[in-house]
C-alpha cells in the first residue's frame, strides 16, 4: 500500500534530485525552485510512510516460533517466479500474497497473552512488593520478590514467565527478597542486581545460575526499549554504610521509562529520609506500603503523578496505608490503587495509550 501511494513521487523526486546535484557545479545557478519542489516530494513519501506506518494494522511482528513458516513462504513465493513464463509469475504472486494474510501458527506455545509494548504488573503479594516489568521483545525484569511463601512462581507463570533476563532486590528485606526462593532454580535467571543483600542469597542465586552485580545510583538497566535508572543510594553512601542501618534509607530507587511513559519506583524509601527529585512522572509506587511520609506531598508536588500503586497486605498489622498517605494523596487528586483491594494492578503501554487494570476489574 505504501510504495503503491509513494510511487508517483518517487521518480521525480529521484530525478530533481540528480538535476540538483548536476546544477550544484555550475556557478551562480538559483538551486531554491528546483529543491523546493523536491522537497514537496520527499515530504509527501515521508508522509505516506508514516500513514502507513503508525496505525496497528501496518504493523508485523513475527514471532521466533513462527519464522520457519515465514522463511517457507518466501522460498515457495522465489522458486515460483524463477520461473519465466507469465502465468507463472503471476501464480507466484498469488502465492505469496495469500501468505502473507494466513495467520502464523505458533509452534512453541501460545503468544496471545504476549504484551505488545511495556506490561508493567504489580503483583499481589500481600504485604511485599514485586512488580514485574514485561517489554516487548525482550526479557521480562523483577523487581524484588515480595515475602516467602506467597507463590510468586505460580504468579510468574501466570503472567507468561518461562525466564527472566534480571531480577532487582532493593533492599535486604523479607518481604521483598522472601519470594525469590520459590522461583530459584525453577525459573531461568540471567542477574541478580542489588545494593546490599544477605550473602546466603547470592549464594542461591549463583548456585542457580544468575550472575550476582551490585549496584547504586548512576546505573542504568536495558530491556529492549524498556530503561530502568537506579537514583539512589549513591555508591559512597554504601560502601559508608554500617549493620545498625535502616534498610529502607538505602533501598534502591528506581525510574523506569518507556518511551514517553515513566514509572518511579520508590522501594521502601520514604521521601522524608532520601532526597528525590525525579521530575515529572505518570505512575508513582508509593514507599513502604503507604506508610506514614512527611516528605510525600513535595515529593508529589515535583512528581506529579497521575496514578499512584499501593503493594499492601489485606488486614496487616502495621495499618497500611496510614490515613495520613492516604489523604495526601487524594488532596492532589491522584487516584489511588492498592493490591488489597485491587489484586493484581496491570499497566499495559503501548503506542500513544496507557491502560490500566486490575484483578478486581
């Protein structure tokens, strides 16, 4: 469809295009007519490329599953118009065009469920956190694991994880490093990233196949488009760190970004203790399960969150959210969505759209 739209233009682009640069080596010779009028064109072939390019339907992803069949086509399509009879020819391209509308059948399990952008899921773990973050064409990162015992393998599994390309542990916690040992050894890990974390965990990681990396502030993870930027604690503030710590204060933060959409991921670590300055975000995980935060209405002030995600535990014993987290945040006007209430909170991006859902509906 495109090059059928672009075709008229084409040749007399081409050809101005040549008498431009011919014209070029002649002295005092007025070229603005001459590129102006090219210029028309070029910008029409540019336009026709993104008509076509920007709207779902033009879009081809072909999966690895399905790339034998693909390679099938075109070898069927190429041998059939070898051939130099007319008749031929054309059956060829019958053949092929026909191909290419049959749907791929996939030969390695179904790819429906698949996220086609970014699927960021924050997953009810009860009083924990572990959210998922799925790009497209890439492998999936964790980040932390929620509490032992919470069936986060199930929950992985779920969400169409055979393997993850790395899992973060913000900070040395139960109830956010607890969980990884139900996925240890039964689901791929390519990297264990952390600040600070109990030797006995590297160890299984190791021992189960993940490379261990300790990181701070300054680093930055890839994930196909996916990018997630480690903002604090700074790598002196670790290495200055003593046992008696709190482990909240030097929890990993992190902003995840996709494209245009951007994600803080605030751990733990409540604005009050740790300086924060993000910037403008779209999705804020509140700190500590929605603990009491004094820093929280600046921190909202810079952030300007639109939607605002509460990992917490149904009937914990701590009262999160606090009524204070709570109210700070509907006087911004933020909504608000807890996994107590709502289970499972998926965040699907894709090109120009953020949708939101949850296991409650």
């Amino acid at each position: 469809m495109a090059n059928l739209l672009a075709l008229p233009a084409v040749a007399p682009a081409m050809w101005l295009g040549m008498c431009g640069a011919a014209l070029a080596q002649l002295p005092g010779v007025p070229l603005e007519p001459l590129n102006g009028l090219n210029a028309l064109l070029l910008a029409y072939i540019a336009q026709v490329a993104e008509w076509c390019a920007a709207p779902r339907w033009a879009e081809l992803q072909v999966h690895f599953d399905g790339q034998g069949l693909v390679l099938a086509y075109l070898c069927l399509g190429l041998a059939l118009m070898v051939c130099r009879r007319w008749p031929r020819a054309v059956l060829a391209v019958g053949v092929v065009s026909v191909a290419c509308w049959l749907p791929l059948p996939s030969l390695g399990g179904d790819t429906a469920g698949l996220p086609r952008g970014l699927r960021v899921t924050v997953l009810d773990v009860g009083q924990g956190d572990a959210i998922l973050f799925q790009p497209a064409n890439a492998a999936p990162i964790l980040v932390d694991g929620g509490p032992p015992g919470d069936g986060l393998e199930r929950k992985l599994e779920a969400a169409g994880v055979k393997k993850l390309g790395a899992v973060v542990v913000t900070h040395d916690q139960s109830d956010h490093a607890g969980g990884l040992e139900d996925v240890l050894g039964e689901i791929p890990i390519g990297r264990l990233l952390f600040d600070r974390v109990h030797p006995g965990l590297i160890a299984a990681a190791t021992g189960a196949g993940a490379k261990p990396e300790r990181i701070a502030a300054g680093r930055e993870l890839r994930a196909g488009g996916l990018r997630l930027r480690v903002l604090w604690p700074p790598a002196e503030l670790l290495g200055a760190a003593s046992a008696g710590e709190d482990p909240n204060r030097l929890a990993l933060v992190m902003e995840a970004r996709w494209r245009s959409f951007s994600m803080l991921l605030t751990a733990d670590a409540e604005a009050e203790a740790v300086p924060l300055d993000p910037g403008p975000v779209d999705v804020l995980k509140v700190a500590h399960h929605g603990s009491d935060d004094a820093g929280l209405d600046a921190l909202l002030d810079r952030s300007r969150p639109q939607l605002a995600l509460i990992s917490v535990g149904a009937g914990n014993s701590y009262g999160h959210p606090t009524a204070g987290t709570l109210a700070t945040l509907a006087q911004h006007g933020i909504r608000t969505l807890r996994t107590d209430r709502e289970g499972d909170i998926v965040i699907d991006v894709g090109r120009g759209r953020v949708e939101v859902s949850s296991g409650a509906g």
